[in-house]
C-alpha cells in the first residue's frame, strides 16, 4: 500500500516545511510570519485534507490492529531463520498434493500389519529388493502357496528385493512411532511445504510486522486466499493408476508353480527370516511408511526447520491476527495468482501415477521366472531350509507388502533424522499449517505493513506539528470540512461542469466574475448546501474568501471575494465573485483543494433617532461642520491645510504672513540652553538691591572693629 505521491509530498511539508519564519516566495516560501499566513493558511489546510482523506479511506483503518501486530514484534529471530529455508519450503508446496495423493493409499498398506515377523525374514534377499518394488502385489500369490516349496522358490525376486532392504527396514522400523506421528500430520507438512516462500517473506518482515502489531489499533490487514492450496490437496486421484495394473500383477501370479528353484536363494531367505520382528513392525506402519516416502522430500525440508516452524506455531496467534484484518488491505489479494501456480501443478503431481509402469515392468519378465523353474534340482536343498522357508511363507503377505514398498521404505530409510525432527514439532507443523493463509497473507502484504509502518511516524509528526492540543483525526476532520476536493474545468460557458467539477467564466483568473460549480464534489460529496451558503455573510460586498488551489503543485492557487448571492442551477452553483490574486496556471483535470472563509456579518446600525441632515453635495476632502447649535445640521468645510511632512515652514500651504522675529533667521535666536542660563541669572532689579544690602552691612562691620 504505497503512499500516493500528493499524499507523500503533503506529509513532507506538514512535518519539515511549515514554519513560523518570515515568509519570503524564494528563500522560505512556507513561513507563516510577515504575511506569510495569508498564502500558507490555506495551503497548509488542504494539506492537512488531503492527508486526512488519505487516512481516513487508506490508513486509519490500520489502528484497529496494533495490538495483534505488537505481537509479532518478538518474531524476529524466529521469521528470520525461515528466510534462510526459502528453497526448502518452495519444495514442499510443490509436493503438497503427491503427500495427499500418497496418504489416500494408507488403506491398501493395511495389509502389511498381518505380516510384519515375514519382512525380516524376506531381509535375506535384500540384493533383490530393487525388483521386489516393481512387483510389491505379486507376492501376495506367496500367501497362497505357503505350504508348497514350490511356490516359495518362485518368489526368490521378492524375498531377494526384501532382503537387499534389511538396512532400511531395520532403520524405519527404529522410527516407526515417528513415522506414524508424521504420517498422521502429512497435510500439515504439505502446507507447512506450500507456504515457504510465505514463511521466509514474513521473517524477512519481523520488524515492520512489530510495528504494524503496535499500531493495530489503526491498521487493517487483509487475510490471504487459501482456495488454490485447498485444489492442490485434492489430487488423489492417482492413486486409482495402480488398481489399473491388476492384469499384471495375475500375470505374476500365473506362473508361480514354476518358482521351484529356491535354493539359489536360500542365503536371502535366512536373512528375510531374521528380520521377521522388523518387517512386522513395518507392516504395521505400512499406511504410515507410504505416507512418509510420498512427502519424502516435505518431510526433510520440514525438519530441517525444525526450530524455526516451532516458533513460528507459538506466533499463530498474532500472525492470524494480522492476517484477519483483510477488509482494507486489498491489495493482499493480488497475490492469489501466487498460490494458483501451487494449485496448477496437481497435474504434475499427479505423475506419481507412473509407478504403474514398473509394475507392468515386473509383469513382463515372467519368462524369465519360467526359466528359473527349469533348476529344479535345488528343490532339495530348500527343502533343508524347511523351517526358514517356513518363517518366511508365514510372512508371505507382509513380505509383499514390504517389497511393494520397496522404494518408499528406502526414501524414508534414507530421511530418518528430519523424520524424527518433524515427528518431535508435529504439533507445531500442525498450528504453523492451520495459519497457512494468514502467513501467505501477512507475506505478500510485507510491502505495505513496511510503508504503513514508516507512514505511521510521518502522521504522528504532523499531529505534532500541526497542533500538540488536536489530535491528526481531529485536525484532519476540520480540515476536511474546510476544503472541498474538486477538479479544474478550463471551459468558461455558463453551464453545468459536470460532477466534481469547477470552472471560471474566463480563462484568466484576474477577469473571472463568476464562478460554475458541481453541487457534488471529487468525492462524490453533495456540496449544495456548503454552496448555498457561500453568501450566507450579511457583509454585503464581501461574503468571504473563496481559494481555490492545486493539490499537484500548492504554489498554483487563486484568491475571490464572494460579491452577490449564489444562483441555483440545475447540477451547479453560481457564485458571483471578485478578483483578489492568483499565481500559477491550473490545468484542466487539477486536483484543487475549494476552501472558503465567511466573512463576519455586517454590524448594527446606530441605535440614534436618525435626524441629523446634511447638505445635498460636499467639498471632496472638505471637513464636515456642525450647522448652528441644534446638532442635527451638518455643512460641508473647506479642505484642511496640508501639513508639511518636511518640517518646513516654507513647506505649509495657506501659511500666514509673519513678523519680523518671526522671519528672522534662526540663528539670531538664543538656543534653549542659553536661555536657561538666562533665566537664572541675577536680574538689573535684583542687583541694586544686592548692592544697598552691601553698603549696610559694611558699615555695621566697621563700628563693631571700632573704626
């Protein structure tokens, strides 16, 4: 879920480019100050819209997760070791359907636990196991002829392919209980295999999975699409392939009285007869060892990742959580094409067919099993291997079983370690594979958990920014009902501009008188009664201020002054209006933020009796006078004298004409500070009396020194 770019460029603005310096178009074109308010206001509110849409259809539905998606922020090191298993995992998905093909077999291997103690027995003949796998059915004819030596020797082939697997029966039976546990959960696997790439995509995606649980609360994530993987698990058809090699199984069957040579055998037939106890054992898991071998390779990738499924299993919680929040990431469901790939191969799958061929192989040498009876000279010494053969015919039909499974029995023989792996964290596969859909889901919706994650920072700085008091919902909310998204028409007819359209009655902003509006806007919003009350004010030349600007380009915007009252129109608005400024150029299609700021109503008029007359002209620039003493008359006045600005007498017009000290020069005047010594001075009057009152006093001096 990529941040539009308008959207992207909005946050970057609202977080870095807004601010309270002075504006100057050049060097800080979004400063607020020194006027800058008047340009940037209006701006920054169609900002703070276009984000807030984008959150509200896009973004906020994400926080409803948060909790969820915290969870998943402690899956780091687990999601990460599964990225390194991407390979494996891709494996499995594309074995899922062979393992339910395989599966549906179980019941045809039932018949192994009849006859587990005779594989060990058929363990003599291990160097024939390979031909024993072509014709598994065919020994059942040895069930039949269990008392006849005859008929024992026939089956040299079968107790030799029995034999030549003594290694790996031995080995499967030491797993049997982790061969059932993972046979039992052979689904599971296959999904666990399906989903790899799924499982890697979600490790890489630990972090921003952390992030998107933290923000649950605002973020909604879309669940994945399962059907396709569900189509992949319906192959089981394949197996009706083998019922279809019947004939040649009789065919086996029909020569069987000239098997009497099997006393060149008699070496495998002691070691099958050995290895009796471990042939029941795997006759017993016979459904299980099949079921295994056919996910052979699902069962390795599995347990070499052992570890990280385990953990992934303890986060099934919050991966689903993650996943359950499908409503608004949509996107997510792009990706099923992915998962129809998975469902696509079922017919490559279903190839696991072929195995028909080698039994029709088997039923084409039965020459070769008619030569064999022409050695019949050995019967003798068979017949002193009487009670091995015997062990050995009492486990006829558990060594046909085995020998059917020849080739499984050695796949999984040869997967011991991870089938024991898998085994020991079935519970895990299981709970990992009941999420599948959640993990494929919350993987393919790596790109936008990690864009909402980033985003979810960009929106809290410009709920900062924008005002630490209101929250960005809020802010946006009346943002959004500040500013109406439509589209610019460059047509001027006087006509309706279509939905979410507006237009000027001329192509230059600076001439336009009228503008056309669409009563619905971009967003098919009805507008009719925001616009029927754009001349709502009573402030009868100025409604209020309608700005109209560019959602691609903020610096292309135009500036009207609502005139007259809005006329109705069918599917449109009229609105009168005057010119106030505009720069930038709009282009037919612009997104445009419309935004418009009422005016406040006229005031009262003066509450006085309204009789004050005045004249019937006036002087232009003349005062106005009272007329006589009632107050109620007013005359018009000459214009007043103009005041010097220089600060020159000579500068003043209707100046009068003045005396001779006022003509003078300036310097012919004391200067303030010479005429405060001035004043201070001793004064002629004072000075004679001054005088009187020395001439007293001297002589009062001399008559008191005796002179």
């Amino acid at each position: 879920m990529a941040i539009p770019t308008d959207v992207q460029a909005a946050l970057t603005r609202l977080s870095s480019g807004y601010n309270n310096g002075d504006y100057n178009a050049s060097t800080n074109p979004l400063g607020f100050s020194n006027g800058g308010h008047r340009i940037n206001l209006y701006a920054l509110t169609a900002d703070v819209t276009l984000v807030g849409v984008w959150l509200d259809t896009t973004v906020t539905p994400v926080v409803d997760i948060s909790a969820e998606i915290q969870a998943l922020t402690a899956i780091v090191d687990e999601i990460t070791t599964l990225a390194a298993i991407d390979d494996q995992i891709v494996t499995l998905a594309a074995l899922s359907a062979q393992l339910v093909t395989l599966a549906a077999i179980a019941s045809n291997i039932t018949t192994v636990a009849g006859i587990s103690t005779n594989v060990t027995t058929v363990a003599g003949v291990s160097t024939h196991v390979t031909t024993v796998a072509g014709i598994h059915t065919q020994v059942t004819t040895v069930a039949a002829r269990d008392a006849d030596v005859g008929t024992v020797a026939n089956r040299d082939a079968d107790i030799g392919i029995v034999a030549d697997r003594d290694a790996a029966i031995g080995t499967v039976a030491g797993i049997a209980t982790a061969v059932s546990t993972v046979a039992g959960i052979d689904e599971d696997v296959s999904t666990v295999a399906a989903i790899s790439s799924a499982v890697s995509t979600v490790a890489n995606r630990d972090a921003d999975i952390g992030t998107v649980a933290d923000r649950d609360a605002d973020i909604v994530i879309v669940s994945a699409r399962d059907t396709d993987i569900a189509t992949v698990a319906d192959r089981d058809i394949a197996i009706g392939v083998v019922a279809g090699i019947a004939a040649d199984v009789e065919a086996i069957s029909a020569i069987s009285s000239n098997v009497t040579t099997v006393a060149s055998i008699q070496a495998q037939v002691t070691t099958v007869a050995a290895r009796d106890a471990d042939i029941d054992t795997v006759a017993g898991i016979a459904a299980s060892v099949a079921t295994v071998a056919g996910i052979d390779e699902d069962v390795s990738t599995v347990g070499g990742i052992a570890a990280a499924v385990s953990t992934v299993a303890a986060r099934d919680a919050d991966i689903g959580t993650v996943a359950d929040r499908d409503g608004d990431i949509a996107i997510v469901a792009a990706r099923d094409a992915d998962i129809g790939i998975v469902a696509d191969r079922d017919a490559a799958i279903g190839t696991v067919a072929g195995i028909a061929s080698q039994v029709s192989a088997v039923a084409a040498i039965d020459d070769d099993v008619t030569t064999v009876a022409g050695i019949q000279a050995q019967v003798s010494t068979v017949a002193a291997r009487d009670v091995a053969i015997g062990t050995v015919a009492s486990r006829d039909a558990a060594i046909a079983i085995v020998a059917a499974a020849d080739t499984e029995i050695a796949t999984v023989a040869a997967i011991a370690a991870p089938v024991v792996a898998v085994a020991n964290i079935d519970e895990d596969v299981a709970a990992v594979a009941g999420i599948a859909a959640s993990i494929v889901a919350t993987a393919e919706n790596e790109t936008n958990i990690n864009t909402v994650a980033s985003s979810i920072a960009d929106v809290n700085s410009v709920a900062e920014n924008i005002d630490a008091v209101i929250s960005a919902e809020e802010y946006a909310a009346a943002a959004q009902a500040a500013a109406r998204p439509y589209a610019f028409d460059d047509a001027t007819a006087d006509a309706s501009p279509g939905a979410g359209v507006f237009r000027m009655n001329d192509a230059s902003p600076a001439s336009t008188t009228v503008l056309f509006v669409s009563v619905t806007d971009a967003a098919s919003t009805d507008q009719a009664a925001f616009l029927d009350a754009l001349d709502d004010s009573t402030t009868m030349n100025n409604r209020g201020q309608i700005t109209l600007t560019s959602a691609s380009d903020r610096s292309v915007q135009a500036s009207f002054r609502v005139t007259g009252n809005v006329t109705v129109e069918t599917g449109y608005r009229k609105v009168p209006v005057a010119y106030i400024g505009h720069s930038g150029a709009f282009s037919p299609g612009d997104a445009c933020a419309f935004a418009f700021a009422r005016s406040g109503d006229k005031g009262l008029d003066g509450l006085g009796a309204g009789d004050v007359v005045g004249p019937d002209g006036a002087t232009d620039g003349g005062l106005v006078l009272f007329d006589g003493a009632s107050g109620k008359l007013v005359k018009t006045g000459a214009a007043p004298a103009v005041v010097a600005t220089s600060g020159q007498y000579a500068d003043l017009s209707g100046r009068p004409t003045l005396g001779t000290a006022a003509g003078a020069a300036t310097g012919d005047f004391a200067t303030a500070e010479q005429g405060g010594l001035a004043d201070s001075a001793v004064q002629p009057d004072a000075l004679a009396d001054a005088m009187a009152s020395v001439a007293a006093a001297a002589r009062r001096f001399s008559i008191w020194i005796g002179y």
